[in-house]
C-alpha cells in the first residue's frame, strides 16, 4: 500500500529570502531556515495555508551558529584569552617590576638550551647522569656567552609582549565576531592578525586557528550568518 507523501508548501524565508518548500506540519511553529539557519515562526491562516513567515521579536532574537563556524570561533576565544591574559600579565610585570624583563630572557636562554641539550642527551646515550643535570637543570647557570645573549634580547621583551597582548586582544574579538554574526569586517580582521600574529605564546596554533576562520567565512552560509545578525528584527 503506498501511503501518500506529506504536502509542501513554499514560503520566503525572512532572513536571506530564500524560497523554502515547507511540510503541512512545520505550519504554526518556529523554524529555522535550511539555507542560512535563521530562526523564524510560521503563522496559520484560517484556512490552515501557511501564512506570512516572521522573525522572533527583537527580545527573544534566535541566532543558530552554523556549525562550519563554530571550531574556528572556539579555538580563536581559547587562544585569544590565554595570550590576552599571559601577555599582559607579563607586560604588566615588565612595566612594574625593574629587572623582571632580564630574568624572563634568561629563563628563556636557559630553555632553548635545555631543549637542545635534551636533543643531545637522546642521540647520545652515553651523556653522564650528572652532566645531564647540569645542562637541563632549572638551576644551571648561565655562561658569559648565554648571559650576554639574554642581554640583548632583553630590550625587545616589553615591546614583543605588549604587541602580542593587542594581538591577543584583536584575535579574542575575532572569535566573538564569529559566535555573535556581529561585523564580518572585525571577524576578518581578527582572523588575519591571528595568522600574522607575532604572540611568542601560542603563536602557531593561533595562526592555524585564524587560517581556519578565514576559510569558513568565505563560505555562503557564513556571510548569511552576519546578514542575518546585522539585519533589524
């Protein structure tokens, strides 16, 4: 027995203004749009017809988040709060506490030796236990050499911080543009400074996540996304 398949109806979506082709059943009930996810109540007539399609009211606005934004918004917001936070935490201390920008460079001199060190230690096995310690340990100190290299990268510590804490700051925004819908132009923006970022802290996996961001948004439904946000309800 062939059982008879469910009557459509067509209506324009309010948002992208797309046409739809809607079951009898969706009449009398909030939807969302297929084509750019806006979320949308579908009147009855007296004569059960569907009627004039209309967005919720300006209080109780439904904004769906297509799914290809969501990673790319979620891993810009972690890596845009933890460089905003790191970085200006340690541009703050460089500011107020004389000598803390020498002693963060040194830290740094000895973890790339450290790591270099370690590299040695794997390839060869026959490194001493104790000559081990001296190179890897956080207490090693650090030769003329090493000192006059922390030195001279000193200089450059404020000014790398604070750069990476604007950085941050714009990358944290582009994440928020890209939940909200709210200013495709500042959802660019943050993507690309999140790709050129000069962060010391999470500058490649950052810069990844921007890459991201920037592919999704060239998409279709994205850009319907923003319209959909900037359009009045």
């Amino acid at each position: 027995m062939n059982h008879p398949e469910p009557a459509h109806a067509r209506i324009m979506c309010p948002h992208c203004q797309q046409t739809l082709a809607i079951p009898s059943e969706a009449v009398g009930r909030s939807v969302s749009c297929t084509e750019c996810q806006g979320a949308f109540h579908i009147p009855r007539n007296a004569d059960g017809s569907p009627g004039v399609p209309v967005r919720p009211t300006p209080g109780r606005k439904v904004l769906a988040v297509p799914k290809q934004l969501f990673g790319p918004a979620l891993a810009l917001l972690l890596f845009g709060l933890a460089g905003t936070l790191v970085n200006g935490y340690l541009s703050l201390m460089f500011a107020f506490k004389p000598g803390s920008d020498l002693e963060f460079a040194r830290m740094r001199v000895l973890q790339i030796r450290a790591a270099g060190a370690l590299a040695e230690t794997k390839r060869n096995a026959n490194v001493p236990e104790d000559q081990q310690e001296k190179l890897l340990g956080p207490d090693a100190p650090l030769t003329p050499e090493e000192e006059a290299l922390a030195e001279a990268w000193t200089p450059s510590m404020r000014p790398i911080h604070l750069i990476g804490t604007l950085t941050s700051i714009f990358t944290l925004i582009g994440g928020l543009c890209l939940l909200t819908g709210r200013s495709f132009s500042l959802a660019i923006l943050g993507c690309l400074v999140s790709v050129v970022n000069v962060d010391p802290i999470c500058c490649i996996p950052a810069g990844l996540a921007g890459l991201w961001g920037l592919l999704m948004l060239v998409r279709d439904d994205a850009r319907a996304h923003f319209r959909q946000a900037d359009k009045p309800t």
